[in-house]
C-alpha cells in the first residue's frame, strides 16, 4: 500500500481505500510527509488530521476533504468537492484549483487558500478561520461568520456576509448585493496591515489598496420585533 520515494510515503487512494488511507495518516507515529495518489474524487479524504504532517494529495476529491484539520498542511492538486476544510481548527489547507459550496464552513482557526473559485456558502459560520479565495465567490458566502477574516481577489456573489456577526471581509472585486446588516466599511491602516499578512501567507501578490472591507452594522446582534423583517 505504501512506498517511499523521494523521503515521502505514496499512498493509492484507488487501491487501498480512503478508510484505510486515513488510518495510515493518523497513525501514532506516522512519517512526516505524505503523497496521495489516484483520488478519483474520494469523499471525506485526509479528515480529522491532528499531527504536524503534509499532504499532497494530488488529483481532485470530493466532498469534505481535510475536514476536521488541525495542525496538518494538506495541499490538493485539483479541485475539492462540498465543504473542504470544513470545521478546520488550525492548520493549513490549499485548494489548487476551485472548491464547491460550504468551504471552510464552521471552521474555527487555520489558513485556507483556494487559488482557484470557490462556489455558494464559502466561509458559512467560520469562526477563526481565514479564507483566502484567489477567484470569484458565490452567493451567500460568509453566512452567519461570526470570527476571522475572508479575503477575496474576485467578485462575490448575492447577499455577501448576510447575517453577518465579527468575521471581517475584503473584497477587490464587484459584489453582487449585500445581505442583511453587512455594510461598507472604511480601510483603516490597520486593515491594509492586516490584508497584506494574508495575502503573503496565502502566496497571492494583490495591493491591499484595491480591496473594499464588509463587516457588521451590529444591528441583529439581539432580536427586536421592528428588525423581525431583517431576519
């Protein structure tokens, strides 16, 4: 099932299966950097990883790839299904391609980059994680997000940060509308600072400058019968 080549353990996704590849990633002692080959689209690869490893898994998968990570750096050379990264604690996850629906959703802290698009709902309730998205995101991203910071250098789809609590958002592209209590905010110092940390760790050479911030207006922080339209 395994070889080494190269100082690294190949695993074959197609061969050995994904419940036996995961067993071997979160083995006791496992070697520090693993290949996955041949995923062909397996659903819930590399989950749950709570070691200091890498991964490259090279090819696509699908749904909910690295979720659950904490501590690991999975790269996926391809694209990733629905909701990858999902509930990521820390660590590093990199989509090389584009991401469907849900990604990073829930997600508490960690680094996500997809240097491809990435669909609907990118970033639903994250709380800590930072997402860094190279293309264009769909609608109804960062629902709910209430910590962490979701950065943009495409264009955002309908209802951008409806809902929305603390989570910060940067946008350099055109968003489509903005959804309730999600507002315009100005670019302080601070900001561009802190956008120039992101876009460095997540690899992307973009001017901070041409970024629109989005938070909260804090007006639905607590129910009030005369917002009960806004809900």
């Amino acid at each position: 099932m395994a070889a080494i080549v190269s100082e690294r353990t190949v695993l074959d996704v197609a061969e050995s299966g994904t419940r036996a590849v995961n067993s071997v990633l979160m083995a006791a002692e496992p070697p520090a950097v693993f290949g996955l080959a041949n995923p062909r689209g397996a659903h819930a690869l590399a989950c749950g990883l709570d070691r200091e490893i890498e991964v490259g898994i090279d090819g696509h998968v699908g749904y909910y790839c690295a979720g659950m990570n904490q501590r690991a750096a999975v790269t996926i050379n391809g694209s990733a299904g629905v909701g990858v990264a999902e509930n990521m604690m820390s660590g590093t996850v990199r989509v090389r391609g584009d991401a469907s629906q849900s990604a990073g959703a829930t997600a508490h802290g960690g680094l996500l980059v997809i240097e491809g698009n990435a669909g609907a709902r990118c970033g639903i309730s994250m709380k800590g994680v930072d997402i860094v998205v190279g293309g264009s995101i769909g609608h109804m991203s960062a629902f709910m997000g209430q910590a962490g910071r979701l950065v943009v250098l495409g264009d955002a789809g309908e209802a951008l940060g409806d809902s929305l609590y603390e989570a910060r958002i940067y946008v350099r592209g055109t968003v489509a509308s903005l959804g309730a209590d999600c507002i315009r905010k100005p670019m302080r110092p601070e900001h561009l600072a802190e956008l120039r940390e992101l876009l460095d760790a997540a690899g992307f050479d973009a001017d901070p400058a041409d970024f629109t911030r989005y938070g909260s207006a804090r007006e639905l922080y607590h129910f009030h019968v005369d917002n009960a339209a806004a809900y």
